[in-house]
C-alpha cells in the first residue's frame, strides 16, 4: 500500500522476446504517471531476473522522450521464469526473493509488457500479493484476451515487404517461393501476411494440411500457365521430427512436383527494427492505460483491446492460455472463396 501524503512508486519490466513498440508502451507508461499522476517510475533490468538481482534504475521524463520509434526495449529482457526451477538459482525461491525485493524496492505497483509467459509469471506473482498490471505483447498475436498484440502489426508489414520483394524473383525464375514467418502455436501472422501478399497456399497450425494436396494444387497452377506461386507458412506446422518446416515443404513440393523450389525463412527480422505507426498508438495507449488501472487500485488486470476499445481483464483469466485462429475466421473463409490452399480440401 502507498503511504498517505507520498507518490505512488511504479516499476516496469519487459520480459520474454523482444518485438516492436516495447519502448512505445514503456513511454506511455512513464509518461503518463510522472506528468499525470506525479508517480516515481522505476524501470527494471532484464524481466524478472532484475526483480530477483535488484537491478533497476529511476527513469525520468527526459529518459523517456526519443524513445518512441526505437526498437527493442531500452530496459532489457530476459526469459527468466521465476516459478520454474533453474541451475542458476538452484536453492533460491526466487517469487520470495522477488516479492522481498519488490517491497524492499518501495514499489506500490509492477507493469509486467509480455507475451503468454510473461502474463503468466504476472498472474502468479499477483497470487503472491503483488500488485501487478500486465500489458500484452507479442508479433504472434496469440495473448488471449485481447483482439490484438502491439508488435503484430510491424511483424505483419515486415513479412508483407519480404513477400512483395519475393514476388518479383518468383516471376522472373518462374519458381515456387515458400516464405515462414513467425508463429509457433498461432497462425495470424502466416493468415494476414499470406493474404496481403498474395499467398497462393498458407498453411499454419490451426489447419492440418496435406502436402499431397497442396503439391497437386501447386502442380494445377503450372499446368494452368500460372508461371510461379507464392507458399506462406507458419514456423509452427506439423513437419517430419528434426525437420525444419519452411526446407520441408520447400523440398516436398520440388519432390512431389518437379517445379523449382525455393524457401525464405524470414526469422527475427520480424522482430526487429522501428515500430509501425498502429504499433506505436497501440503500445502508448496501452502503456497510459495501465497507469489509470493502477491510479484506481485495480490490480491483478491486463490491459486488453476489444472492438477498438481499451479495457481490463483479469490476469487469472489470461494466463496458461493461447488465442489461435478460429476455423470459421472471416478471413479464411474469404481466402477459401478466392481459391487459396490451405493444404486441405476445404476449411
């Protein structure tokens, strides 16, 4: 509880994957509660592992200007769970240390920026009688509980260009390109960047696919005079053990169809560089957001976009689950109308 008479003392984390707009939301954060509410905002090192090492720092509002286009996290991150055992910190309980260390600090609030993991470290530590405010991020989109993920936005633009430049060589080699992008368990970002680029096939985890089926379609195409096609993928989709999905497929299809195959991998440069203007909105939106929930004593909450509008959900609701494409997505079901491949026969 914050003593009467004294401002409120706030600290900040980033945890997990970098992606774009992390500096955007720490901004928004910080900005909002030393101009508006005449808090102290304290930014912690490296996720959770500065709360267990007490590495953090006072940011003030000079440390807080520029920094709104800037990739990454000017805090540093870390994929330190603290309710997983590690060698590193074998015989330590590492949420007792963190809740002492956090009342050591003088902190009367923590806004925890992540994904799945981190809302779910945050929810754990709100148990332990923190208070905790989450913020969503992530380029994969799948933090349940909200429409949408900053970071998602500038992931979609850069795997767009990629495809948009693929195109071209495709053309003119008269191949087969298959693109991954991100995404582990959720295929949003292989839906929206294969229909915006014009993907031929997509295939993400949501949907099993055949690769037979996809190689006759892609093999119908050429015979079709069609002179290349365009194959967007997840990371995420099923693939032999040990196999690398984006070679996989690439190679089955030169194996099953004759027809010159070559494979992208887009990697982490969907999670780098300058956030897109929507992410920068976003994040700030959500940072200023997170300072009002805790302004008003509403802990334990992460802050959630729904039909465009911000509100709360609680952290107990978020964690331990995933936001994935439904089937009856409005999207797919365009995409099916319009003759692309999902590697089945229909959705």
């Amino acid at each position: 509880m914050a003593t009467p008479g004294k401002p409120k003392r706030i600290g900040i984390l980033t945890a997990g994957g970098d992606c774009p707009g992390i500096n955007a939301a720490i901004r928004g954060v910080g900005k909002t509660a030393i101009l508006e509410y005449g808090m102290e905002v304290i930014g912690i090192s490296s996720g959770f592992l500065g709360l267990i090492n007490q590495e953090y720092v006072q940011l003030d509002e000079n440390q807080l200007s520029g920094i709104l286009t800037l990739g990454g996290t000017i805090l540093g991150t870390s994929r330190e769970n603290p309710f997983k055992k590690s060698a590193a910190f074998n015989s330590i309980d590492k949420p007792k240390l963190i809740k002492k260390h956090y009342e050591e600090m003088g902190l009367d609030a923590l806004v925890c920026i992540g994904g799945n993991g981190t809302q779910r470290t945050a929810s754990l530590l709100a148990e332990e009688g923190l208070n905790i405010i989450g913020i969503p991020k992530t380029i994969d989109n799948d933090v349940w509980g909200t429409d949408v993920t900053f970071g998602f936005d500038s992931a979609l633009w850069i795997a767009v260009e990629a495809i948009d430049r693929l195109h071209t060589t495709a053309n003119s080699h008269k191949r087969i390109m298959v693109i991954e992008v991100m995404g582990h368990h959720a295929g949003w970002l292989a839906l929206y960047s294969g229909m915006a680029g014009g993907g031929d096939v997509i295939l993400m985890p949501e949907i099993e696919y055949d690769i037979d089926v996809v190689a006759k379609y892609l093999k119908k195409r050429a015979v079709n005079k069609k002179p290349y096609s365009i194959v967007v993928i997840a990371e995420g989709i099923s693939c032999p053990k040990g196999q690398k999905p984006g070679h996989y497929i690439a190679q089955e299809i030169n194996n099953r169809t004759g027809l010159e195959t070559r494979e992208t991998i887009l990697g982490y440069i969907q999670r780098g560089g300058s956030p897109s203007p929507m992410d920068r909105v976003l994040a700030t939106r959500y940072g200023a957001y997170a300072v009002e929930l805790i302004a008003e004593g509403r802990f334990g909450m992460m802050v959630s976009s729904r039909n465009d509008s911000i509100m709360a959900v609680p952290l107990k609701e978020v964690g331990g689950k995933l936001r994935t494409v439904p089937l009856d997505h409005t999207l797919i079901e365009k995409a099916n109308r319009m003759g692309v491949c999902f590697g089945n026969c229909k959705v």
